[in-house]
C-alpha cells in the first residue's frame, strides 16, 4: 500500500510545462553548438537533440558557462547489443552526454534528452541526466549518464560540442525550460 500512496500522491510534468527556449541547427563546419543568455526563470531546463557528425566516430559532451577546467564528473551506461559497459570519471573538462555520434555517410542519428536540473541556483552543484541511442544495421546503443558540474554559479549557456569533427547541416539541439 505505501507504494501506492507515493505514486497517488506525485505530481507528473504536463507537457505544457515545457516552454521552447531555442534551437540551433548544424553548420557543417562547426562542431560546437552553444545557447547563451539563458533566462533563469525556470525550474529546470532540458536539451533534445537529433545530431549526426560530418565524418564518423565522435561523442557528444556539454560544457557550462565556458567552463573547461576539470571541474566535471560523471557517470555512464552504454548498452552495444550483447555488451554493456560502466564508467565513472571525476575531474574532466566536460560531461560526456552520448557515446557515438556517426558519420553524415551513415544515415543514422543520435538522438536523445538531457536533463539539467536547478540550473539557476547559486546554492547547489548542477547535475543533469541523460538518456540517448542510436540504431544501425549492425550496432545499436544506449546511452544512460548523469553529471555533475562542480560549481554554484548559476547556468547562464550551454555548449554541446562533439569529440572531433563537425554537426552536419541536418543537426538540431532544442533548449526548453521547465516551469516550477
């Protein structure tokens, strides 16, 4: 019974919680994709992406306010068909979001959601959490990571920046705010 007692009594995120920040496309010749001047007036803020990289092999990572020191630590899930893998890493100049970005040649995007939680606070560590994939002919994976980012200041942009290459032209990331 208690069980039922936590599920009755959740609240559920309505879809008309979720209010369009931005969303930024692809250049091909870039392979950094940043939102700045964040407003913080929401709860929290969620990123969506569909991206594929000029030339195959890259993963995707996120940076806050420009921040590259190694002030970063994250946790990470990749589920390649038979083979499931755990890492953890403290100390890094990024949160790694997503495994593999693949190649314009290749047809397939990454596609995925993260979650950044309290972005606004200047009391509390930013965390995020993400859950992201993608599906090939011969290689399908899943993403699940959380991060950290080792600092109280509140969250004023955002950079999404792949490992090597660039985001093709057919790229997206979608910033929305959640309202509290």
């Amino acid at each position: 019974m208690p069980i039922l007692g936590v599920i009755a009594s959740s609240k559920l995120v309505s879809t008309n919680s979720y209010e369009s920040i931005a969303t930024a496309t692809g250049t091909g010749s870039s392979g950094t994709i940043t939102f700045s001047s964040i407003p913080s007036t929401y709860k929290s803020l969620q990123l969506r992406f569909n991206v594929r990289s000029t030339t195959f092999g890259s993963s995707l990572s996120l940076r806050y306010n420009s921040d590259s020191g190694s002030n970063y630590a994250q946790h990470t899930l990749y589920a390649n068909e038979a083979t499931i893998t755990a890492t953890g890493s403290s100390s890094t100049s990024s949160n790694q979001i997503a495994g593999f970005v693949y190649g314009i040649y290749d047809s397939y995007s990454t596609v995925g959601v993260i979650d950044i939680i309290d972005y606004a606070s200047t009391t509390k560590n930013k965390t995020l959490k993400s859950f992201s994939g993608l599906s090939l002919n011969v290689n399908n994976e899943i993403v699940l990571a959380s991060g950290l980012w080792n600092s109280t200041a509140a969250v004023s942009s955002i950079s999404i920046f792949l490992s090597a290459y660039n985001f093709t032209t057919n790229s997206t990331i979608s910033l929305y705010g959640i309202k509290g």
